[in-house]
C-alpha cells in the first residue's frame, strides 16, 4: 500500500543521505507529493519539473534509480539533482530553487 511505501522511501532516503551526504529534510517532506504526481502523471511522457533538485531523490528511487542512490553525489555516481542525461525521466536539470516557471514556459 502507499503508507507503506512512503515508508520505505523516506527509509531509503534516510540510508542514502546518510552515506553520502544530502538534502534530507526536504526529500522527506515530498515523499506524499512524489507519489501522488507519479501515481497520476506518466514519465518520461508526462514531464515533473522540480523547482530545486533537492526535492528529486524520490523521483530518483521511483524512475529506477534506487540501486544506485549509494553513489549519489559521488564521482560517476547520481547528481544531487535531476538531469536530462542520467534519466529520461528528468525534464530538466533544476540545482537551484527558482527555475521551474522559466523551465515550463520553455
């Protein structure tokens, strides 16, 4: 169930961070709202741009990343943040807050 599996996200979130350093808080605090928008919207199709990357850890796990959040902001490992060359699920390449509205507009 969903219950459930926000608490093995914000698990895995936890364990991650916890290794290689990170944005815990917020990455936690959007595992409902992560859920929700890939439960109603179709990646890579449907296109979820972040208004700063460090709410992505989530999208990360759910669009097959999970094995590899260990290497997380590591050298050849994931970005800290969604980009378009790690994952077609990744829209955009959101670091920084404040980009979103520019990066939907085109």
């Amino acid at each position: 169930d969903l219950e459930q599996l926000a608490a093995e996200l914000r698990a895995d979130i936890v364990n991650s961070v916890s290794k290689t350093g990170g944005h815990l808080s917020a990455n936690l605090g959007v595992v409902e709202l992560t859920l929700a928008l890939h439960r109603v919207f179709n990646t890579p199709d449907d296109k979820i741009i972040w208004d700063v990357g460090h709410q992505a850890y989530v999208h990360k796990i759910l669009t097959g990343r999970r094995s590899r959040m260990n290497t997380m902001r590591k050298t050849s490992g994931l970005a800290g943040f969604p980009k378009r060359e790690e994952s077609v699920h990744d829209a955009f390449g959101a670091g920084h807050s404040s980009t979103s509205i520019s990066a939907g507009l085109g």
